[in-house]
C-alpha cells in the first residue's frame, strides 16, 4: 500500500495587476480606500516582498547620493599630491601619510587668481593609462597624414607583403642619404642644417665589433622584443604574463620608443620590419587623449632621434603631423600647457582634478620642440616651449633654484609651494636645463645660470649622509622639513652632473655624481634581487643593525626603470672606470633573473626584496627597449664615439638629438 500523499504545500504568489484601462476620474479617498483594500488584501509574503523592496530603493539612493557627494569632494578639494602620486605609480593607497602636505590651490590667493573664467569640466578626460579592452589590431586605419601614400601593412607573420616604399632607399649603417637628397622634404624648410651630423653618417657605418655583455643585451633586446611583436604588435605595450597588451595612446608606443635601439643594436631587420609599420599604420588621425609630456619624450623624440639616425625622411613626416596635433596644449591663458591632447579633436585639457600642470612635465618637452622646429623650419614649435622657459626663469617661488612640483595653467605661478624634490613632477626640469645648454651649443646662458643655481640648490637643501655606509643621497623637504626619500628617478643626477662637467662645468659636480653613483648602486645592491625599488628611504641614524637603504611596503616595487644605468652609462664613458660596467652588467643579470618571462618580454616586479616571489607585475614598459638596454648597450661599448658625447644629447627617454653647432 502506498502511504497517503502529503497534503499540497501552501503557495504565495505575488500577482501584479495592471489596470490600464481604468478612468482617472476617481476622487482622491476612493483611490486611497481602494489601495488601503488592496494593502489588505496581499498575502504577509506580498507585503513583505514590497516591504523590502521599498528599503532596497531609499538603501540605493542614500547610497548613490553619498558617492555624488564624495565625486564632488574631489572636483573641489583633491587628494594630496603625495597621496595621488603615489596611487599614480602603485596603483595602492600610501601605507603611510604622505610626506607632502594638503595642497593649496593657486586660487586660493587672491593675488593668483586667474584672468579666465575656469575650464568647464570636459569630457575625454584620461591621465593614466586606461587598460582598454584588447582588441584585434585596426587593418582598415588609413594613413592619410600630409598626403603620404598609403603604404602596405606589415605586421609579423605577414612580412611578405611588399611595402611600396616612397623614400629613397638609405643602406643600413652605411651611406645615410642626407635628407635634402632624394628623400622627401618637410613640408617647410629648415632655417637651420637639416642633415645628420657627420658622427651620426660615420657611427652608423659599422656597429663595429660587439663584445659578449653588449650580445648579452642583444639578447635581451631580442627576448623583449619576441614577447612584443607576438602578443602586442602595433599596441602600446606588451603584458608578458597573460600575453596580450595595453594601450596608453594606440599608438604603437614600444615600437616607436624602441625604434632608434634597434638601430643602434645593429638589429637590421627587426627595424626594417618596424618601419613598414610606421610608414604603413602609424595614424595619428585619431580621437585619442595623449599626455604631453609622455608623447613628446617617447614618440616626438624617438620619431625624430630616429630620423636623424637613419636620414629617412618618413620619421620625420611623422614627427612634424604629430608635433603639430600636440601643439593645441599651448593655448593657456598663461601658456604653460596643459597636460593633455586630444590629436584627433585638437581639444587640449588639464587633468579632471585641477588645472595645474606638472612642473617637468612641462619643462621636459623643450629639446624635442626645438630640434622639431630646426628640422622643419617652423618656429611655432620653438616658441612655444621657450616660452614655458622663459617664464619659468623668471617666475619667484624657486628656493636658490629648486622648483615646486606644479604649475598652473591659468595663473602660471607655482602652485603647492615649498615641496621640493629631485623625483617625481620635478626631475627632468634639471636635467634639460642642462641639455638645452648642451643642445643649443653652450650659448644660452640663462639655461646654465639656472642650472648651476639649481645644483648649488641641491648641495644647501637637499643632501645628506646615509648611516652606516654613509652614503650621499638626495632627499626632499617640505616646508622645510627634510625627508629622507629619495625616487629611484633622481638617479638620473649623477650621469646628469658628470655630463655638464664633460661640457664644462665645475669639476666639484664630478665628486657630486661619483658619490650620488655609488648610492644609486647600493639601492640596487642591498636589494635581494639586485634591483632597486621605486622608492628608498635613507636610514640617518646610525643602528648597527640597519642597512642604509629601506623600503616601505608600498614602494618595493621595479617598473624595469633606465636611471641607474642611465648614469652608469655616463660616468663609465667620461671616466673609464670599468667597475660602473660591472655595476650595470649585474644589473642585467638581475632584470634576466627576475623580470624576464619565458614566452617573450620582462615584467615589472612587485617586490625587489624577494628572490622567490618577485611578483610579476605583468607590465612590460616602453621605456625598457627605449632607455633601458639602449644605456645598458652604450655601457658596454668602449667607443667613445658611439654616440659621442660631444655630437648628441639624450633626451629624457635616452633619445639622442644632434648638438646644434655654434652659430
Ligand atoms: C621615462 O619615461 C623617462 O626617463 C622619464 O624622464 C622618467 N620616467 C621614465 C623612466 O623611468
């Protein structure tokens, strides 16, 4: 016998009635009664579910309302400086209060106040890379730029495909046609020469005999380069561990930035096959933010450093439709630029926070901008950047030469006075005081004026001794309270130093760089890994226990940086001290050891105090072709005449711009 089945288990249902159809001609008590009845008549379920419901949405919109809020907090009164840079460079939040303090904004004194009304907030607004979607590349994007003929595409895996090249034919390494022959003109004529100088035609002759470290960045240059063109060619850079890519600009950003390594490197047919895809899909036409500074270092100066290496005349066609698109940044109130472009729309915009600019951001783009307008014969792109440095000369707030770290595009004053720093927002300012001098054949003299005030600057404010190695570095001070953190950027200053003394200057700056040499290599070096952090903090008490360099959690990280060899580069060919090569070799060894990734490419770490878990930060830079290998490549070599010294600058990005002969 089958048991009795169980009685049916009770159901609510939540009906829902629409009565369309109805009139609306009931008065109001009638429609309350009959809600009131129909409250009544829905199951405890019913009431309950709507019950909730009800919470839910007063829940949504208090919250939704708290977040407009904190959105307007930030247009109104944004995070530190400190705060930003640091979430900025490591995507954390600082594990320690910043050392800057709460900025002031520049309008806050009624004296700074600006002559223009305040930009409306506009759309298209990026700062930092925005991680898009990976895509497959563009195959139908035109090159319409200046008329140049469309040229065919190449890409890796279809190198058969035939370009149609429009240039005449320069031999590698060997007889540069000089771009007034035969090679197609920019569309003005230069006032100044235009040709390559002689070094460049005779270093290009012959790569000359390679030793084993120079093949080993060879190597590396190669396994960077193989990760690059299989996961990300075209793109901006290269994610090695999950091989794929991010794009910044979409511009081909590692390509471009590495274009004028390959050349050095003697990589014939990995440049050849870069070009056709420069001539073929590099389009600037294109509805797409870029930052200023960022663009000019790496694209700008590597399209032109490119051009001059190689006398090929599409780099600098490239060079002169893309410097005109950046031009829109100029047009301030007070024409220091603004940090960001749109080169497609020629709309120009500071960053959503607030209309100051970066200090070396926009001090940073002169050696660029000049050599543009040398090349072409077009002044505008001379003029604006002398412009910024003019007015910069002239602008009070310095501190015996040393800059604030921001500028604001409306008022031109300095904005966040009394924090000054050698790093972040305020490095390359130094550095291309220098270079402009060199560049501009050692005749502008304010350039140098405010360059050796800057150094005496650094010597009063900003040095000390570490415990117990007694290391000299470079801290900061805010309102003037010494910290002893130093970026691994400022060890840009000792190659920085020993090169203004090479052109000159006081042989005491020398000592300067030797010393400031040695402490960038202990931050490599008391490192496990080999590699410096991003940050360092010096230890100036003396505990026997304790190593000179410490490094907070938030900054252990290593984006694969150039300065250290950047220096190294520098102090080994104006001194001939072979221990600097060593130095560097290690340093390669290290990258090899910990940032390499087996399928192709390096990666950024985040831990430099861990050999065993180095983290992976799944980011390969452009600035690791572009700088990185370049110095580490000119390190090793003992030609002084592989880009002598006396014939090029580096720009800020280790790309080389001819040294302008005296008038
Ligand atoms: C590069 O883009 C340039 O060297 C710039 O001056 C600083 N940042 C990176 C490398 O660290």
């Amino acid at each position: 016998m089958y048991p009795p089945p169980p009685p049916a288990p009770h159901r609510d249902f939540i009906s829902v009635t629409l009565s369309l159809g109805e009139s609306y001609d009931n008065n109001k008590s009638r429609r309350r009664r009959s809600c009131l009845r129909k409250w009544k008549q829905l199951s405890r379920l019913q009431r309950n579910v709507i019950l909730f419901l009800l919470a839910l949405l007063v829940l949504c919109a208090f919250l939704s309302y708290t977040h407009m809020a904190d959105r307007w907090k930030v247009l109104g009164g944004s995070p530190t400086e400190g705060q930003r840079l640091r979430v900025e460079m490591t995507g954390q939040k600082p594990a320690n209060p910043p050392v800057l303090p709460a900025p002031r904004k520049a309008d806050t004194n009624p004296e700074d106040k600006p002559t223009m009304l305040p930009q409306k907030p506009r759309k298209h607004i990026r700062r930092r890379p925005p991680h898009l979607q990976i895509r497959a590349p563009n195959i139908d994007s035109k090159d319409g730029i200046q008329g140049e003929a469309q040229e065919q595409v190449a890409t890796p895996g279809d190198t058969h495909q035939e370009e149609t090249p429009q240039r005449t034919v320069i031999s590698w390494r060997g007889a540069v046609i000089e771009p007034e022959q035969g090679t197609e003109h920019p569309s003005r004529r230069a006032a100044a020469p235009t040709m390559p100088s002689a070094p460049a035609v005779r270093m290009q002759k012959d790569p000359g005999p390679q030793n084993a470290r120079q093949k080993g960045v060879i190597e590396a240059f190669l396994h960077a380069w193989k990760g690059y063109r299989k996961f990300s060619w075209g793109h901006d850079e290269l994610k090695p561990v999950s091989r794929s890519f991010t794009e910044w600009f979409g511009l081909g950003l590692t390509l471009i930035d590495a274009l004028d390594t390959m050349w050095i490197l003697g990589l014939k047919k990995e440049f050849e096959e870069a070009r056709q895809w420069v001539s073929a899909k590099l389009n600037f036409e294109k509805d797409v933010d870029v930052n200023l500074f960022e663009s000019t270092i790496r694209l700008l100066g590597a399209l032109l450093s490119t051009y001059h290496l190689s006398g090929d005349s599409l780099f600098l066609r490239k060079a002169e439709d893309f410097g005109n698109r950046l031009m829109p940044a100029f047009a301030t109130p007070s024409k220091i630029p603004y940090s960001d472009v749109n080169i497609g729309t020629g709309v120009a915009h500071p960053p959503r926070w607030t209309s100051d600019s970066t200090v070396a951001e926009v001090t940073s783009i002169q050696l660029e901008f000049r050599e543009l307008s040398r090349l072409t014969g077009i002044k505008k792109f001379r003029e604006a950047v002398e412009n910024v440095t003019r007015h910069i000369h002239s602008l009070s707030g310095k501190k015996d030469g040393l800059v604030p770290m921001f500028i604001n595009t409306h008022s031109g004053l300095f904005t966040h006075p009394g924090v000054f720093t050698l790093g972040a927002r305020a490095d390359s300012y130094y550095e291309y005081l220098l270079k402009q001098w060199i560049q501009g054949g050692k005749t502008e003299t304010q350039l140098l004026e405010d360059y050796l005030t800057a150094i005496e600057g650094i010597k009063a404010h900003l040095l000390r001794r570490s415990e117990p190695g007694k290391f000299i570095f470079v801290g900061e001070l805010a309102h003037g309270r010494f910290s002893a953190k130093m970026d691994h950027l400022v060890c840009f200053l000792p190659g920085t130093l020993a090169l203004g003394v090479h052109h000159g200057l006081p042989a005491e700056h020398m000592e300067l760089a030797l010393a400031l040499m040695e402490t960038c290599y202990q931050m490599n070096h008391q490192m496990e890994t080999g590699l410096s952090p991003e940050i360092a903090h010096f230890n100036t008490f003396f505990q026997a226990d304790l190593k000179d360099v410490i490094v907070k959690p938030a900054d252990r990280h290593n984006l694969l940086r150039p300065e250290t060899v950047e220096s190294l580069f520098y102090l080994y060919r104006l001194t001939g001290d072979r221990k600097y090569q060593d130095w560097g070799w290690g340093i390669l060894q290290s990258f090899n050891k910990y940032t390499r990734v087996r399928s192709g490419g390096y990666s950024s770490i985040n831990n430099v105090q861990s050999i065993h878990k180095p983290d992976p930060r799944d980011k390969m830079e452009s600035f690791f072709l572009g700088e990185t290998l370049k110095y580490l490549y000119l390190l090793f070599s003992d030609d002084p005449d592989l880009l002598s010294l006396d014939h090029y600058v580096f720009n800020t990005e280790a790309h080389p711009l001819p040294i302008w002969s005296a008038a």
